[in-house]
C-alpha cells in the first residue's frame, strides 16, 4: 500500500488542552568540518509533524551538508539526531531509511536507460529467486503512484531518458514515497524546471505536505513563501533563526540571507 495514505502521529489530547507530540525529526548542535573548512557549527532544527520546513542561504551556507547528515549520508562530527523522541545513530542512507527518512537529490540520481518503475524500485525490485523480476506488479504499484501523484506519464514502462524534468523529479518522489518514508528532504526540487512545470512540483510538495513532514531545500524565496510554514536561514554554517514564514516578507528572508543580522522581534516571531 502506498504511504500516500499513511498520516503522521497526531496531536494527543490530555484533558482540556492538547500536547504537541515530539518533533518527527531533531538535529542538536550538529557541527562538521571538511578539513580546515568549517560547514556547520552548532545547528539545531526540528521538523514538526506535517509541516514544510524551508532551509535557506547563500552557497556554501551549509544546507546541503545539513540535510545529508540528516539522511545519513555524512557523519557529523558533533550534536545529536533525534526521531520521533528517541536519539539516534543515522551511519548510512539505508539506517535513515530504515527510519522512515528519504532524501531527493538535486541530480535525482535516476538511471536514463531503465523505465520508470525500474527506477522505483532500484535496489528493491521485486523477484523470484536472485534472477527473475516480478516485473508486473512494479509496474501496477508504479502506476498507482503515479496516479496519485497526478503525473502526466502514460506508462511506467517509459525510459526514463524520454521524461521531461518535472516528470523526472515525479519519478524521484515516487520512489521516495514507494517505501513507507515519512520524512522527505528535498534539495532544490524546482531546480532548472519551467513556470508549468515548476507549479506542478510545488503543487505536488503542499499535497505530500498533508501525510508527511518536508524538509525543503530551495533558492527561491517565492517558494517559501507559498509552500513552507517555517523557514531556517543559514549563514557561514551558522542558523541565523527560525521563522514563522506568515509573519515575514520576501524582503525579511532575503536580508538576513544577506546580512545574518536579526530582524526586529516586535514584526517577527523566531521559534
């Protein structure tokens, strides 16, 4: 069953007032340095239950570094992972994974000369034995996700090479998606896309953004502003604040991007 149709831990209810379940995802003072190269000094996050965190900054900021410790891809050097309340150890991609996170990334890393449900199911095809692939109920479950995504391709068994770069960057999420992954960090999803193609994929986001927690890298403020709730903004490696994107402007975003300095607390709430 896809997990399309699989919530998030509610809210639980405690008398006459609700308490706010843990964060699905925590990151504790995490640093790490590549050589003499600082990356990330003492950055803390958490992802809520359901929400679109944005990050943002300039190149070099360290979002990408931050998101990849978080999918396990890197180690970081020091601080804490947590999910869902209990502290982890993310060593591999497949230790997240295993937790329910899945990261999509910038390149999407799709296989051009395999079809779509092919590249859904890398790694995890479905088989007989260690030679022969069940190849019809890859392309029923590719199908069924592609509907429910609302992806324009006609049959899973296209190659990939013949996709557009929407219909790329769908094929990544339903591969993210295929497994049961709640967490979904997506780095720059709109990245060299189209105006149509661009809404789609944005539409996309705020639909998963119902049944799932997004961590979203991006370089268009715009998208922040119609897409996320809060927005981390980094800086040299640094967190300069997390804000609640309703209270802020474009302009608020883009100057401390530019200037790391705070804005004023009577115009805006920091979490």
């Amino acid at each position: 069953m896809s997990n399309l149709d699989n919530g998030a831990e509610a809210t639980e209810e405690a008398g006459s007032g609700a308490i706010q379940a843990a964060p699905v995802l925590e990151l504790r003072n995490i640093s790490k340095a590549f050589g003499a190269v600082q990356a990330l000094s003492n950055v803390s996050l958490e992802l809520r239950d359901r929400e679109i965190l944005a990050l943002v900054g300039d190149n070099a900021a360290g979002k990408s570094t931050l998101m990849k410790i978080a999918a396990g891809v890197v180690r970081q050097d020091s601080g804490e992972i947590w999910i869902r309340g209990q502290r982890t150890t993310l060593l591999t991609p497949l230790d997240a994974r295993a937790k329910g996170i899945e990261m999509i990334f910038q390149d999407l890393a799709l296989f051009d000369t395999l079809d779509v449900a092919s590249n859904i199911f890398i790694g995890r095809e479905a088989s007989v034995g260690p030679f022969w692939l069940k190849k019809k109920p890859m392309w029923d479950q590719a199908a069924k996700l592609l509907a429910e995504l609302r992806v324009n391709i006609s049959s899973p068994q296209l190659k990939v090479e013949r996709m557009s770069g929407g219909q790329r960057q769908m094929v990544a999420v339903a591969r993210a998606l295929a497994f049961g992954n709640q967490i979904l960090i997506m780095d720059e999803p709109t990245a060299a896309l189209g105006v149509r193609e661009s809404t789609a994929v944005l539409e996309t986001i705020k639909r998963l953004s119902e049944t799932h927690s997004i961590m979203l890298i991006t370089q268009r403020l715009p998208d922040v502003s119609d897409l996320a709730d809060r927005v981390l903004v980094l800086k040299g490696g640094r967190s300069q604040g997390i804000l609640n994107v309703p209270d802020v402007t474009i302009d608020d975003i883009a100057r401390m991007i530019v200037t790391g300095s705070e804005l004023d607390p009577d115009g805006v709430r920091v979490n």
